[in-house]
C-alpha cells in the first residue's frame, strides 16, 4: 500500500487510532512534528528533535525551577 498525503497526515491518524482506542496521549503537540514526549513513572520528558520551535500543551511543574507550567516553547534543535 502506498499514500502520498501530506507529512502531517500519518501523525494525525495514529493520534485518531489511538484515541478511538482508548490510549490518552501525553501531550498534544500544536506546531513542529518531530517532538518527542516520554512518561518515565511521575515525570514526563518533552523533547524537540526538530529545526522549528515547537509548542506543546502541557499543565504540570518545571522539574528544574518549580515554577508552574501551562504550555511550552521548545526551542528547535541546535546543530552539533
């Protein structure tokens, strides 16, 4: 089987997959596609792995600084 949709367009079924399962993401990703997001116990790592800033929709604490979260901006990746 083939498909030539849009680069978005896997991302957006296997996000509609795995609701329709039942499976609750961690977080929703609002720009940049090549975010990871990774629960480990109580901690959730969000990493950028992209060349734009992205954005991602999350409530929780900041485990460096103790400040309260509500969305982040994750800058893009730097170049080794």
């Amino acid at each position: 089987m083939a498909d030539r949709s849009r680069p978005a367009a896997p991302r957006k079924l296997a996000e509609r997959l795995a609701l329709d399962a039942g499976i609750d993401l961690p977080a929703p990703v609002t720009s940049g596609v090549r975010v990871e997001v990774v629960r480990r116990g109580g901690a959730l790592f969000v990493i950028n792995h992209g060349q734009d800033d992205a954005k991602v929709l999350i409530d929780g604490t900041d485990a460096l600084t103790g400040a309260p979260t509500s969305g982040m901006r994750l800058p893009r990746r730097e170049s080794p």
